[in-house]
C-alpha cells in the first residue's frame, strides 16, 4: 500500500523508523563519521569510538528525520523499541507533539484535538485506512460522534503516529485539524526471529475502596521463513484498570436570565435575600441542583493484531492484516444531591455583565427531600479490522498498489439494565440547602429539620429510574487502487495516482424505560435500612476538610440488589417479563459513500545550487448520503408527574423516514520547501481540505426527551443535506536541524473555514401536546391557592377539586400528605407544550484561525540529557459571545486554545529517565441543551506531570516504572461564568512497575 508521505521519505523510513524502531528491539545503532547509522555489532566491529544511540534518543532522532525528509507539515512518534511506546496511551502520546492537544475521560487521555480544531475535525487511519469508530452519547440522545477514542487502542504494537498538518492530494480527505495516521509493524520490514514480552502491575491512588494492583501483559513477535520470502508477526494486550473519579457537578442550570425578568427560577420572582443583584442588563443562571458523584470503574482492553506477508519475488509484496480491540467498561456510580424549587431563596453574586452564583440557597417551608442515587453501566466496544493489500513493481520506476478493508467498531450494553441506568432514592428532612461556590471544590450543606435525620436509613423511600440503551455500530468497506511512476528527470521526479471508495454506514440508536414516581414510589417501610451502607465525602475531595459545612457522609446501596427489590414492589420497567432493557426507540442508519480520485506531481530541481521540492496535486471527493431515521410516535397523552416533573408517552410503534443529500469538492493542495543553506529547510504550503458533519447532525428523523418541565421540552432534528466543512490553508515552517538529534522549528498557520455548522434553536408544538400545567383547569387552581407559584399546591388542589378518570390517574399519597399520581394534559384546552429543538444548519460566516508553533529539541552532546520544548499559539474570530442570548444562533470552534509541553529526559549506559509536563490553556467545550434552550461551556485550563525510568539490566531484561500525573491535578469546568460550575473532578497519580524480556 502506498504510504502517506513522498517516494523519497518512504525509502527513509523503511529503512530507519521500521527497521530500527518498531521491529527489533536487539539491536541498537550508533552513528559514524559519515552520519549513517550502525547496529551495535558492526560499531564493536569496527571498533570505532563512537556513542551507542537506543531508546528514547534513537525514537526522537527518527521522529526528527521524518518530519525533516516528509512532504509538507508532518510530526511523528515513533517507539522506542518494539513493544515500546513512549506512552501507555496513544493519546498521552500524541499530546507531546507540538499543536496536539487531548481530552481526558476519567483521568485517561481519549480524543485529540489539533492547532485548535476538536477530535471531530480530525481523520484517524490505520495504516492509511479510514477507522470506523462508537462511542456512546449522553442520557437523552442517541450516540453519534465520529471522534476516534484513543484509548481503545493499546499502544505497545504501535511502530510510530504520524500527524499530517497540512491538506494534500494523495491523503483521505476529513481532516481540517490533521489526519492522523496510526502504523503497525511489518515482519519482512526486518527479517529474523525476534520479539519481546512485558507484564506490568498498575497501581491506581484514585481508587475508592481499596486500591489493588492491576495487571497489563503485552507480547509481540516477528519471523520470516523461506529466505524471507514469507514474514508473519502477532502482536497481544492485555489490560485491567480499576480506578474511581470523585466529581462535584451542577446537572443543570436555569437561565440565563437577565436581571429585569421576573418568572419561575428569576431571582426578581423570589424577591428577598440576594446580595449584588445582577443588573438590568446582566446574565445570569440559577442552579437547579447540586451532587457529589462517586464512579467506580472496573475498565478492561484486550487487543491483538496479525500480519501475514508473502513476497515471491522482488518488488511484488502481498498482506494480509488483522487488527482486534476490545474494551469493556463497568462503571458504578453513587451520587447524593439536592435540588432547588427557586422558591424562598437567598444568594450573593459577582459583578457583571456575566454574574456567577458565590452561594445560592433555599429554605423551605416543609421539609424537603435529600436524594441517593445510584447508577450503573456496563458496556463494551469492539473493533475488527481486516485489510489486503497488493504492492507491485511493474517495472523499474512505476510501482502500483491495490487495497482492500472491511471494518467495524460497534459499542453496546453487556448489562440486563441497558447501557446506562439511574435509580433514586429520598429522604425527608431538609429545612435549608445552600451550595458555596467560592472556592475550586463547591461546598454542599443543608440545614436539618429539628427532630429528624437526613442520613438516618429508616427515612429513605424509593423515588423514581431511568433505563437507558443506546448502541452505535460504524461499517467501513474502502476500495484504494493507484501507484507511484517515477521518471529519471532533473526536473519531474515522480506522480502519484489513485482512486479510492469508502462505503460508510453507521446505525445509531437509543431507548428508555421511565418510571416517574420522583414524588415517592412507597413508605419508607418498603426500603430495609440494612440496604444502605455509609460513605464519607471530605476524604474523596482533596479541596474539602470536615470544617467547611459540606454534607458529611452519603447512603449507598447496590444497584443490582436495589432494582430486584423495587420490580417485586412497584413493577419496576414495566411488563410481565418484567426486562430492563429498553427496546430502541430512536434508531438512525446513515450510510455515507464517498468516492475520490487524485493526482499528484513531485518536482526535484535546483535553483542555482539550492535544492528546491514542489509537491502539487488536486483530489476530487463526490459524496452521497442516505438517511433513514425510526422516531417514536407520541401517544398524545403528557403527564405532570411530579412537583416539578413531566412526561411524554410513545407508542410501541415508530416511523422510519427517509432524507437524502450530497457534495462534491475538487481540493487542491501545493506544497513547496527550499534548503538555503545546509540543515535549514524553509516550506510553505497551501490546501484545502473538509471535514465531515456530526452523525448526529445527519440523521433524518425529529427526537424529544421524555420529560419536559414547566419551560417545556427539548429535542433535535438533523439535517442529511448538511455541507462539510471547508477549509483553505496556510502553512509556513522554517526548521534548523542544527545537530544530530536536536533542532529548532518556528511554524505559523492560517485556516479560513466556511460552511460552519452551528445549531439553531426553533421552537415548535411537536404533535400538539398539551401542557397540564397552562390551561383554564391550572389557572382556576393559581386563583383558589394562597401562592399561585407553589406548584405543588396547585398540582394538589387539580386532585381535589378538577379530576375525572379521564384526565387524572390517583395512586396514592406520600410522605409530605400531597397526593401522588398523574394529572393528564386535555387536549384543546391545555397550551401545546412548546419544544426547544436544536437544529443544524451551515452558516453563511466564515471562521478564520491563525496560530504560531514553536518546538526546540535539543540534546546535551553525549551527556545523556535532553529536552523538549514546544508551544501553540491558537487565535481565531470563532469564539462563543456569552453575551448573545442562547436563542440566537452562533458559531464557535470548539477546542481552541493554547498548550505548551516540557519534556526533560536522560538516556545512558541503558538507564532512561524522562519527566514531561503537558499543558493545555482553558477552552470552548460547546454547546449543552436543556429545557430551556442552549448553553456554552467550557473546560478550564489544566496540567498534567507524567515521569517514566527504565534500566536495561541485561541486553535482553529492562526493568521500568511510569507515574501518571503525578501531582494530582484537578480537572474543572464551567459555563458562562467560572462560578457557574459545571463539574470539578479530583485527580489522582496512577503509578506503575513492570518488566520487559526482549529476544
């Protein structure tokens, strides 16, 4: 297959990155007078008095030859050694290059994000194949991103990443950001029997219960049989990581209000007790609950890779590959909260015109309740790759190749329960709840009511559960057939040329089990007290002491052993088989084929006695999307039922509808570098390249949730027609490789993006629903109560006095004496529920961004040490205006932001030391929805210390050690105002020791 960097660069990494790097971990090289590079042995040989290069000195060298011999902007990782990547994770590793940037999930690196642009605007390939990805979505929509997650690929059979900066012809279009390109080893790349083996104990601090050593095992080998015509390698690992994520969040916020209105949740409506009001003109939002979330997560990988290769004769190479990754998750989570009703409150505020909450609190009249809540899911997603490949030398100087893939990647529940289930729990007994948010972790604390114990198991009564199921599945089939003529010419050096068609379908779908008793399900007598056992809160936040009035301890209880008791008590997800898991609902299949052409020129010639490279090609891309989506029809019934919940009732049954749309782009790229002068290599570079839409965003079909509130509901509605993304590119690099393994790079980008995808809010009566809450019944109830705002005396006085069996279901009463059951909307009289629903569409803007990279690699003679210093600079006119009400529709890039790393490491006599520090400035996160509309959020910046030590103690035995953020830096982030706290989330160090036998 025809790799993705020129004919001359390709010669250069057989012959060092594979060779040297990836494939055999007994050799080592050294380097003579004349700047090649000699195995260890033939350096003895010759006895010259030169300095042994392996390990992380060796990988960094072929890194830099690389990005100095590549066409265009290119950066690379490449392994130490076999079995030896730089990091246990392919995206810790690829945050060290310059512009590379990461999010974490749960304390481990999972998408990527390049010069700014998410990992939505990035292709990922293995091998040069387009990987398929799932990942699973929120609680309320299906699951729908195209973002690669790194963390589902083991890094020990990675031979180097390669990430392609700037657009050209002969590289898969989908990348505005980069296209990064994953290569795996290949056995008759360096003939011979050789391989290694490591085992590795994992030793995580975050740990709640205990914190117990995990095992991680990896083997690789290689050999080649009948005089190296024949070369297979298999490649395992095995990972187990047991870890816990302690979080304090605020699930939602109401607003953004501005200071003169006065409604439901506004601070004018309660009146009293507010310090620094926000002004008249002022945003703000009001928190509608607050949790401390405990996550116990059990995370289990297992991948594997096989390569056969056959080459009968000389220039003709056959290959056959196999790629497997495999990791289930289980996670558990414990969560206590509170939750406002914007009644009788009391709070202090910064100044404006963006104002944050310093506290927020509420009093109540009669005691309130104090939510357990336990979650549970356990999930797993596998990929398969299989790919053939032909690569034949016709004759001398044209060499064609034929490429075939077929792969899938598929998440989905491996739990009775769905993919994702909450069930509720409550006691009475609250007078007061307030939350601080002054400092890094916000302070949760209550005021009890004089006689009773918010923590006291007898009191906890079961409220109401969720069973989620989702499930996404990508099937990739690409055809690529094309070639490399070379010519013997001082001018003209070579053309590349090559088809391709990729066949992209992906199925998305999502279901729920609702049951909406949130005002209590049963007597407190129904739940047995030994059911709940006692965890602490100020030992699982570093931020916290037992003086600062946060809620000391919480109930938990198991959740398997909690919704057997809750089925056989309240017929618990419903029907007489009595399953959890939920029939899908929303069901989205999106097939998406594209299929492209290209031609590229590469020109070799002098200008005076200057060496000068002109690469120049245009790729054409023609895409065709088809989008059937199955959406559940409403039964035409919404129910309030709840003090402040609602619901919406389906039919078994949905539609499928059908949408289409499609594009078609020519995308040329230039690519031109001079050496001036010797080891100075001056480039520029113009593109232009796209990104796909979200999935989500191409799905046909409308979605709603299944509970609305007073403001009404939410929802979506895609668009199939959708464009791409389009970007031109700028891309200048001046680079001094001023020593063997050390240089120096000053870079500057510009990318000019249209068709931007923004979602617009649009505000609609979907099937006429009617709100029991605004209607000629709820408005005779507001004029009989003494507070027509306490919803719950209106809900009360409806029972009482304008229920029939038509338009009310009575169960019961609970524990505050209001009754409990449903109150139905009435069709014609009722208002329509109104639906927030978010819908793409390409904006008519452009979005300009622009940034500088700096990067200096330098090492100290033959001292051993070196360093690493690199640093982005990302600037742009696509920022979010947190001023512009979220009505209006806005486009922003998510993603953008500054990151710098510093590496110091030493590498000697077989002893390596590395110590790297990576760092990423605060940065737009994108757009939530709720009730009440959109909202922006953003992550805050954030710091990681990472060190790793290693020492040969045979030439065939290493020994090493790794620490994962050392410091335990803390993860935050926040939305409009740095007040207005979206999560905080603890970080732990992880450490690790272990051993590697390489033959």
């Amino acid at each position: 297959m025809k790799t993705l960097v020129s004919r001359r660069s390709t010669k250069f990494l057989i012959g060092a990155s594979i060779a040297a790097l990836a494939a055999m971990p007994a050799t080592a090289y050294a380097q003579d007078p004349g700047g090649d590079y000699l195995s260890e042995d033939a350096a003895q040989e010759a006895n010259d008095d030169v300095i042994v290069v392996t390990g992380i000195r060796q990988s960094l060298k072929d890194a830099m030859d690389l990005k100095r011999e590549a066409q265009g902007i290119v950066d690379a990782i490449t392994a130490e050694d076999v079995g030896k990547f730089p990091d246990t994770n392919l995206a810790e590793s690829l945050q060290r290059i310059t512009g590379v940037s990461i999010d974490r999930a749960n304390g481990e690196g999972q998408f990527v994000t390049v010069r700014g642009f998410g990992p939505e605007f990035n292709l990922v390939t293995l091998n040069g194949r387009q990987m398929p990805t799932s990942t699973l979505g929120d609680c309320c929509t299906p699951p729908s991103s195209r973002s690669f997650d790194f963390a589902n690929l083991a890094a020990e059979s990675i031979a180097r990443v390669e990430v392609y900066k700037s657009g050209r012809a002969s590289v898969p279009s989908g990348g505005i950001g980069s296209l990064i390109n994953i290569h795996t080893g290949r056995p008759l790349d360096a003939p011979g029997f050789r391989g290694s083996v490591g085992v590795k104990g994992v030793y995580d601090t975050s740990r709640n219960d205990g914190n117990p050593i995990t095992p991680e095992i990896s083997a690789i080998f290689s050999d080649t049989f009948a005089d190296d015509k024949v070369g297979i390698m298999l490649s395992g690992t095995y990972q187990d990581r047991k870890a816990s994520v302690n979080s304090a969040t605020v699930g939602e916020w109401r607003g953004p209000y501005y200071g003169w209105e006065n409604d439901w949740g506004t601070l004018n409506q309660a009146g009293v007790g507010i310090t620094n009001d926000p002004g008249d003109g002022d945003l703000y939002s009001v928190p509608q609950n607050g949790n401390y979330d405990f996550l116990d997560i059990d995370r289990e990988r297992l991948n594997g890779q096989a390569v056969l290769q056959f080459r009968p004769i000389d220039g003709l190479t056959a290959t056959a590959d196999y790629t497997f990754a495999r990791t289930r998750v289980e996670a558990a989570l414990a969560r206590t909260s509170i939750w406002f009703n914007h009644g009788n409150t009391t709070s202090s505020w910064t100044d404006g015109p963006l104002a944050g909450p310093l506290f927020y609190s509420e009093t109540f009249d009669s005691p309130s309740d104090f939510s357990y809540q336990a979650q549970y899911a356990k999930n797993e997603t596998e990929l398969n790759s299989l790919g053939l490949n032909l690569e034949y030398e016709i004759f001398n100087g044209l060499t064609l190749f034929a490429d075939f893939h077929d792969s899938s990647s598929e998440t989905g529940p491996r739990s009775p329960y769905g993919t994702d289930a909450i069930v509720s729990t409550a006691i009475l007994g609250i007078d007061q709840q307030t939350i601080n948010f002054e400092g890094e972790v916000p302070i949760i604390s209550v005021v009890e009511n004089a006689g009773s114990d918010p923590y006291d198991p007898s009191g906890v009564f079961a409220t109401g559960n969720s069973f989620r199921n989702g499930l996404q599945r990508t099937d990739i089939q690409q055809y690529q057939a094309g070639g490399t003529w070379e010519f013997d010419s001082n001018f003209l050096d070579s053309v590349d040329f090559g088809f391709s068609k990729v066949e992209n379908e992906v199925r998305s779908a999502y279901g729920f089990i609702q049951q909406d008793s949130w005002g209590g399900a049963g007597p407190p007598s129904d739940l047995p007290d030994d059911l709940f056992t006692v965890g602490t809160v100020t030992d699982k936040f570093s931020g916290l002491d037992e003086s600062s009035d946060v809620v000391p301890i919480y109930l938990k209880y198991d959740f398997a052993e909690y919704v057997d008791l809750i089925k056989g008590l309240y017929n618990t997800c419903g029907g007489p088989s009595g399953s959890c898991l939920a029939p899908y609902q929303y069901d989205s299949r999106v097939k998406e084929d594209t299929t492209a052409a290209y031609i590229e020129a590469n020109l070799e010639f002098y200008a005076g006695t200057v060496p000068v490279n002109v690469h120049a090609g245009v790729r054409y891309e023609e895409t065709k999307i088809t989008s059937n989506a199955l959406s559940p029809i409403p039964t035409g019934e919404a129910a309030w039922v709840g003090t402040n919940e609602f619901a919406i009732y389906f039919e078994d049954e949905a539609d499928f509808t059908e949408l289409t749309g499609e594009y078609d782009y020519w995308l040329p790229a230039i690519d031109f570098d001079i050496e001036p002068v010797d080891d100075v290599k001056l480039r520029a570079s113009w593109s232009k390249t796209l990104a796909r839409p979200n999935y989500a965003n191409l799905q046909g079909g409308i979605s709603v949730a299944s509970n609305f509130n007073q403001a009404g509901g939410i929802g979506a509605r895609g668009a199939p027609d959708l464009l791409p993304y389009l970007s031109k590119n700028i891309d200048l690099s001046a680079e001094w490789y001023y020593d063997d393994a050390s240089y120096l790079a000053v870079g500057f980008f510009h990318k000019n993006v249209s068709n931007f995808i923004t979602t617009t809010t649009v505000f609609e009566n979907y099937a006429n629903l009617p709100h029991p809450l605004f209607g000629p019944r709820a408005d005779a109830a507001r004029a009989a109560v003494a507070d027509p705002t306490d919803v719950a005396e209106v809900r009360e006085w409806i029972f009482q006095n304008a229920c029939t069996p038509d338009t009310c279901e009575i169960t019961g009463t609970n524990i505050e004496g209001f009754t409990t059951g449903r109150i139905f909307g009435i069709p014609g009289e009722d208002q329509p529920i109104s639906f927030a629903l978010g819908v793409p569409v390409n904006s008519d803007q452009t979005a300009k961004i622009h940034g500088w990279e700096f990067a200096l690699q330098h090492n100290f003679w033959d001292t051993g040490f070196g360093v690493i210093l690199n640093y982005t600079i990302v600037k742009g006119d696509a920022e979010y205006d947190d001023l512009v009400p979220d009505s209006e529709s806005q486009f922003a890039l998510t993603g953008l932001s500054d990151s710098a790393n510093v590496v110091a490491f030493y590498d000697k006599n077989g002893f390596q030391a590395r110590l790297a520090y990576n760092w990423r400035d605060k940065f737009f996160g994108g757009i939530g929805s709720t009730y009440a509309g959109n909202f922006p959020y953003y992550i805050e910046d954030y710091g990681q210390l990472d060190a790793s030590m290693s020492y040969e103690v045979t030439s065939h035995i290493t020994v090493f050690g790794e620490a994962i953020n050392l410091l335990g830096d803390d993860r935050r982030g926040h939305r409009r105002n740095d007040r207005t706290l979206n999560f905080y989330q603890e970080g732990k160090p992880r450490f690790a020791l272990g051993a590697r036998y390489k033959f």
